[in-house]
C-alpha cells in the first residue's frame, strides 16, 4: 500500500512562490494517479491538482495557469510548484491516490499566505 508524506511548506507573502513535495513509498510514482488536495480552514479537503501514470496533468480553475505538478521517478516524488500564490490558497496541502483513499492519508503540509 501507497503511502504519502507532504513536506515544503511554509509562510510566504502575496505573489510568492513555494514547492511542495510528496515522498511516495510503497509504489512507483510512474503506476499512480496522483492528486493535491487542499483544506483551508474550516473547508473541505478538495483536489485541486492531478498528474497521472500517463504524465498528464488537471488542475481545477482557482489554481489553473499558478500551479504545476510534476513527478521526479528517481526520487519517487511527486511535486506541486504553486506560482502567483494569494490568501485563499493558505491551507493544509496533501498528497494521495487520486481518485482519493481515505485510509492513505498523510499528515499534509501547511501554507499560509500572508502579508
């Protein structure tokens, strides 16, 4: 079984820049679909990024053109380089199966965009 562990974020102002990663263990990135999901404080944990097996990636409109995911096969992560960030793009990001697997949750890491 897949499991996934989030690392990379942090504080960073308005118009900032961060990169999260998604250390994999258990399969091979390249034989996932893997999403990014978000939960902003009192929300739901919603995807907002996904790169399948194939290499392709989805993103969901508040994130289109700002954000890019990638993979990294040798260090068997995933990535999600998040561009142009705004307050509303604070919040816990995780890594997981997509479509999601509630048993393979990770801890997430936290963003916080704030002046």
């Amino acid at each position: 079984q897949a499991t996934f562990v989030e690392s990379g974020g942090g504080l960073v102002p308005p118009g900032g820049s961060l990169k999260l990663s998604c250390a994999v263990t258990g399969a091979w990135v390249t034989d996932l679909d893997i999403g990014w999901y978000r939960q902003a404080t009192e929300k739901t944990r919603e995807v907002i990024a996904i790169i399948r097996q194939d290499g392709t990636a989805q993103y969901e409109d508040p994130v289109k053109g700002r954000f890019v995911v990638s993979i990294n096969n040798g260090r068997n992560q995933a990535y999600l380089q998040m561009n142009s960030l705004q307050p509303d793009d604070s919040g816990v990001y995780f890594c997981n199966h997509f479509p999601r697997d509630d048993t393979t949750w990770g801890r997430g890491t936290q963003v916080i965009v704030s002046s």
